[in-house]
C-alpha cells in the first residue's frame, strides 16, 4: 500500500506531499526524518487508523532548532492570517458605511426586512426605519398562517424574517414579498 506523508520544509515554508510506496518505506523514512523537514500529516486515504498513529509516534520528534524554525514560521503564519482578517473586516467595514450611507437616501416606502419572534417582538434588520403598523399586522398574519401549519406537532411559529413594504403597496405585489423564513417552536403551556 503507497502512502502518501505530508511535509513542510521549515525552511522555505513549501507544504508538499511526499509519497512512498509501501508503509515499511514510510516507517523507515519517519524514523530518519531529515532535518527541517516537518511532518503535518499522513493524507492517504484508507489507511487504517492504528498505522496512522503508529506512523505518527515514530516520527522523529524536532529537535530545539527545528521546534524554533517551526514557531517562527508558526508567527509569521499566524501574523499574515490576522493581517488577512483585519483586511477583510475593514472592508466589511467600509461596505456596511457604505451601504448606510445609500440608504440614507433611499426610498423610505421601499420594503424593508422584519425580524419577528415570540418573545422578542419585532425588529428591522436592514436599516434603520422603525417597523411601521401595517407592516406588523402583515408579519402577524403571516405568521398566525404558519402557526396553523405547525399547530399538529404541538408548535407554533418562534422566529420569522420576511419581506415586507411598510406603508402603501405598489401595484401588482402584495404587502409580504413571497420567500419569507420561519422557526417553529414547541408551543408553551396554557397559563
């Protein structure tokens, strides 16, 4: 059976696979393993458990200089992921100002998102306009919908976001936007 050890070189930080042909080859190999080679991993598929655990506890373990090459590059890994996010939050960032900087100008009669739950009421979660009343008796009513349909497993509807236009309705839509989401729960007690 070949098997296949994944190696990084704890000098150039290049992750190769490494394949031998049989496991004897591999064994043999572990057991001299070259310096500054690390070993990640036994990749190969199918092979048992027990042999990818023995191949592990006889791998050569780092010596100090090694473990110190592999913590540096451990850092600087870890440095560029963290350098990565932060880059990615600060475009999330500038995204969502942006965003909300286009909503302040947008049409405040466009629909908006309502989150509905049972014990929390409702909340807008796309902007910042206050869910209007005909909007929460069309959320109400989608839900006590719902609730009919869930009502025979002893449920009725937890959580529900939906689509909805607060004030008038344009011609040819309805008040609530088809593909709306809901969360059923188990119904509580009667007082």
């Amino acid at each position: 059976m070949k098997v296949m050890l994944r190696i990084r070189d704890l000098r150039t930080a290049i992750v190769d696979d490494q394949e031998f042909d049989t496991i004897d080859a591999a064994r043999a190999w572990l057991v001299a393993r070259p310096r500054f080679d690390q070993v990640l991993g036994v990749p190969t598929e199918g092979i048992p458990t027990e042999v990818s655990h023995e191949l592990k506890a006889i791998c050569r373990p780092l010596d100090d200089e090694e473990k110190a090459a592999a913590e540096v590059l451990d850092g600087k890994i870890e440095a560029e992921r963290e350098r990565r996010r932060a880059e990615r939050d600060r475009e999330k960032e500038q995204a969502l100002r942006q965003m909300a900087d286009e909503m302040k100008n947008a049409d405040p009669a466009r629909p908006m998102k309502v989150r509905w739950s049972y014990d929390g009421g409702f909340e807008n979660v796309g902007d910042d306009r206050a869910v209007t009343d005909a909007a929460k008796e069309a959320v109400l009513a989608w839900v006590r919908e719902r609730d009919e349909w869930v009502e025979g497993r002893g449920q009725i509807v937890g959580e529900a976001t939906l689509q909805v236009w607060p004030a008038a309705v344009p011609a040819g839509e309805e008040r609530v936007a088809r593909g709306g989401t809901f969360f059923p729960v188990t119904k509580p007690a009667a007082p």
